[in-house]
C-alpha cells in the first residue's frame, strides 16, 4: 500500500472528497423542499402551472436521488481511504490506474470491471 500512498496523494484526494461531500449537502439542505407534493387546488393553479409544477418536483427528486447515490460513493471511498483499501478494485483486487482515481476518487472499479 505504501507504493500507491506514494503514486497518489491521499490526504489531497480524501480533501477533495470531503469538499465534494460537503458541497452536495449543502445543496441537499438547500433545495429540501423542491420535491414536496403539488397542491391539487386549480383555482389558485393553472392546469400548465401545476403541470409545470409537477415536472421540477420529479426532476428535484431525482437531482436528490443522485446526490445520494453521489453521497455513497463518496462515503464508501473514504472508508477505503480509512481502510487501506483504496485504490484497489472492489471486484477483481487489482489497482486502479492513478489517472482513473484522480478523475474521479471515488471510483470503486478497474477499468476493466467497470465495463462488466
């Protein structure tokens, strides 16, 4: 583990991590109420408007539904990082190239698995 401490900085990658982790809840607070249900009252509503209304609360909640799935890897990168496990593949136990975790550190995968 101490040659792949070597070829990445950690401390760097779990700063990054935290940072991005700290964005989407913050993001996640901020937009707690766009999913909320639509009123049904079309007199104070329009039938568009409400239509309307209803296509940003499904989109809302799916921007949610991908800041936890986002969350996730995040928190499952940093407990490898905590582990000693990073920046080893999760399928096959192999390293994952440097480039492909300086990408995106929280890469769970080889190229290789990824495309399984």
């Amino acid at each position: 583990m101490a040659n792949r401490a070597e070829a990445l900085d950690l401390t760097a990658l779990k700063d990054r991590l935290l940072r991005e982790r700290s964005a989407l809840l913050s993001r996640r607070e901020a937009h707690r109420d766009d999913g909320k249900p639509v009123e049904l009252d079309q007199q104070s509503v329009g039938r568009l408007s409400r239509m309307d209304a209803m296509q940003v609360q499904a989109m809302a909640r799916e921007s949610d539904r991908r800041r936890a799935t986002r969350l996730m890897q995040i928190d499952a990168a940093l407990q490898r990082i905590e582990d000693g496990e990073f920046g080893y593949c999760v399928a096959c136990g192999e390293e994952i190239a440097p480039k492909r975790l300086l990408h995106d550190p929280a890469i769970p995968t080889c190229v290789a698995c990824a495309g399984r």
